[in-house]
C-alpha cells in the first residue's frame, strides 16, 4: 500500500501590497523635504512616519493628517511651523494621487492655503473623499472659496468643527452645497451658529444629498432646530403615511386574491370529480418525473453601493448643547414646537437613527412628549433609533427613553480631547 499522502499545516496567508507604492511613496518624501526647505516648513512628523511605514510595508498612504509640532521647552527657540500649503504642493509635484483623507488639525490656515486645498480638491485625478480641518481659523470667506468646490469634487465627508465662522460662513457653505451630489456627512462642531443658521441647513437638508449632521455645541435653540426641521417633518409624515395606506390595499388585494385562488381550486377539482368519476392523482402515473439538476452556486458579485439620493431624508443630527430649553421669555412656547417637529420627525420618518440631544434642559414635559413618540415609532414598526438626552428630567421618563432609544455613542475625534471654545 502506497504511503497516505501528508496534510499540509494550515495555509498562510498571503501578503497583499501595492505595486510600486514603496516607489511612490519614496518620490513624495524626497520632493517633500526639497519643498520644506525651500518653503522654510518643518517637516509634519505623523505624515514622515507614516510614509516611512508605508514604504516598509509596500503600503499606499492613503490617509494624511497635519498637526503642528509639540511647542518647544522654555529657552528653546522655536522652531519653524508645519506648512500645509507645502504638503498641497508636494502632492501635485510628486503627483501623488492616492490620497482619499486630508486630515488637519490646529493649523491656522489663511486664505490662499484654503484656496490652495479648493484647487487641489476640483482637480479630479486627486480621489479625496473625506476633508477634515478642524480648529483651524478659518474665516466665512474662505468657507466660501472651499464651498465652491463641493459641485465638481468627490467629497462624502466634510468636518470643519470648532472654526468659528459663524452664521455668515454656515449660509456661504450650505450655498455650495446645494449644488453637490456626493456628500453625506457634515460636521459644523462649535462654530459659533445661530438659530439665523437654521434655515440654511434645513435648505440643504430638504434638497441635497446630506443626511448626516453633527452641529453639537453651537447655539442653533429651538428657533433655529424648527426652522431646519419644519419642511423634513412634513415630508416624512407624508411619505409615512402614503406607506401605510399602499400596505392598507397591498393587504387588501392579497386578501382578495386568496379568496379568488381558493374558488377556483374548488371549482376545478369539482370539475375534474364528475369527468373521471374519481380523484386523479400523479403518484397514480407510472411515468416518473426527471429530476432537475441543481446549479452550483457561483461566488456573488459584490454590489456598488446606490449613489446618495436627494430629498428630505436625515439619518443622523446631533444637536448636544445647543440651548434648545424654556429659559428665556417666551421660549417654552418654542420649545415645545421645536419639540413637536422632533417628534413628528421620530414618529414618521423610518430613515432617522440617530438623535442626540444631550446637555439641553429640555424639561420633563418635552421629554414625555419624545417619550410618547417613540412608543409611536416602535407601534408603527419602523426602524430603531438610537438616542441621547438630558438627564434633568423624571427618571421613569428618562428610563422609558432610555430603554426605547439607546446605544448612541459620541462621534469620535481627534486623539487628543479637544478644549471647547468659550
């Protein structure tokens, strides 16, 4: 007898890399600390040490985050700063085009850098997806040269939290992004926003492809939440119960149906009874049936994803210290419309998921009604939702909500807590 063939030891898996990406990413560094040296930039750190790994590993770079240097002990000169017009420029020299993040974090970034970023940005060989620059001064002007790039980029993401822009910068943003098909996610963190700010977000909320907005720590109130609010309330109670209706007569026509299926088995067997004098059976035949062979099952093509539809649709707002409470005179009356929109929106839009409404002092009459319209959403049978808000109120309150509408967890940031502007 022939020897029993061994088994091999487990299979090792294979190590994936990207060609020429160790060549690259080699160029960028070498152009890089030309440019720094002309420019009189320091180096970014993160970035060196994360080309250098992606060198090692034959990796792609594909996310840049900028950060200043640590300052300098006492009696240290200090040293020259991390210049982002420097990478921009570096990037289009080496013509690096695999970058999808850009990432920058405490930069002061002046006019003709933000230019610089809008330029590199409109160019479509440069794939960005997701721009990120957080507390860096930028000014309402400048929001607008950046904002003029959102119709011809391919940005999903865009997070410009604690620049303090204001009401002037959130207008000239939301102009840009009307004309945008591709972004899903904005961030306008403690940007010094008004409740005058409420109608330029309700304005790309109704009609652009944003669905995600993460506005904590502005002063939006209960004014500035209804007006953005008021028109995506509306169209989801609309949509919900045009929902319910088409299900009312999709039952009905099954019902229906059902009945029509069953008179006429009973017509046909009755029919075939009194013309053979009995019941025929197909066990009866003698002729048996071939048997159908199964198809191997083939591996299934993955999907594209569906391009972001436009309309009023929100899946995710936050809205953490935003002032929505009945301190001033004449504001309960808005609160508690504010908070009926809320609820309207809670009750009739199946696409909501996320609502964070955490440090206002909502009180516990608004909460109740919240309460009240997720015990709605959970009879209508839509979707979950999860939730954050306050814990000033009565604890059953609280507790109902918390059991009805939990698991949100806070929108993650940078490595370091970040200190909130006064």
């Amino acid at each position: 007898m022939g020897k029993k063939k061994e088994k091999d030891g487990p299979k090792r898996k294979s190590i994936k890399f990207d060609v020429n990406a160790d060549i690259d990413l080699t160029r960028y560094l070498k152009v890089y600390n030309v440019q720094c040296l002309n420019d009189g930039s320091l180096p970014c750190s993160w970035l060196l040490n994360a080309m250098k790994n992606g060198i090692e590993h034959r990796k792609y770079l594909r996310k840049f985050i900028v950060e200043p240097a640590p300052s300098p002990p006492e009696g240290i000169p200090p040293q020259p700063p991390v210049l982002l017009d420097t990478i921009v420029n570096t990037i289009r020299k080496a013509h690096y085009i695999h970058i999808n993040e850009l990432v920058v974090w405490d930069l002061e970034l002046q006019h003709k850098t933000l230019a610089n970023i809008s330029l590199l940005i409109e160019k479509g060989i440069y794939p960005i997806t997701r721009l990120e620059l957080m507390d860096c001064d930028i000014l309402y002007y400048s929001v607008e040269r950046l904002a003029r790039t959102f119709k011809v980029s391919n940005l999903t993401e865009v997070n410009l939290d604690y620049n303090e822009f204001g009401d002037e910068g959130c207008s000239r943003l939301c102009a840009g992004c009307k004309n945008n098909k591709t972004i899903i996610t904005l961030s306008l963190c403690y940007c010094a926003l008004t409740s005058a700010s409420g109608i330029y977000l309700g304005e790309i909320a109704y009609n652009s492809t944003i669905r995600e907005f993460y506005l904590d720590g502005n002063k939006i109130e209960c004014r500035g939440v209804s007006d953005m609010l008021r028109a995506i309330a509306i169209a989801a109670e609309d949509e919900h119960m045009k929902k319910i209706e088409e299900d009312r007569l999709k039952a009905l026509m099954i019902a229906e149906g059902a009945l029509e299926a069953t008179d006429k088995n009973v017509t046909s067997q009755l029919g075939t009874t009194d013309a053979s004098g009995g019941e025929t059976d197909g066990a009866a035949s003698d002729t048996p049936k071939k048997k159908k062979k199964k198809k191997k099952k083939g591996k299934k093509a993955k999907k594209e994803p569906d391009p972001p539809v436009v309309g009023p649709y929100i899946y995710k707002l936050h809205l953490a210290e935003n002032g929505i409470d009945p301190y001033c005179q004449g504001r309960m009356e808005e609160l508690l419309t504010c908070i009926g929109i809320i609820s309207r929106t809670i009750m009739h839009s199946s696409c909501f998921c996320e609502l964070d409404l955490e440090d206002n002092a909502i009180g516990n009459l608004a909460a109740r009604e919240i309460m009240e319209a997720l015990v709605r959403r959970k009879e209508g049978d839509l979707p979950g939702l999860k939730m954050k808000t306050t814990a000033e109120i009565q604890k059953d309150t609280f507790a109902a909500i918390v059991k009805l509408a939990s698991g949100l967890k806070k929108k993650k940031k940078k490595g370091k807590k970040k200190k909130k502007k006064k």
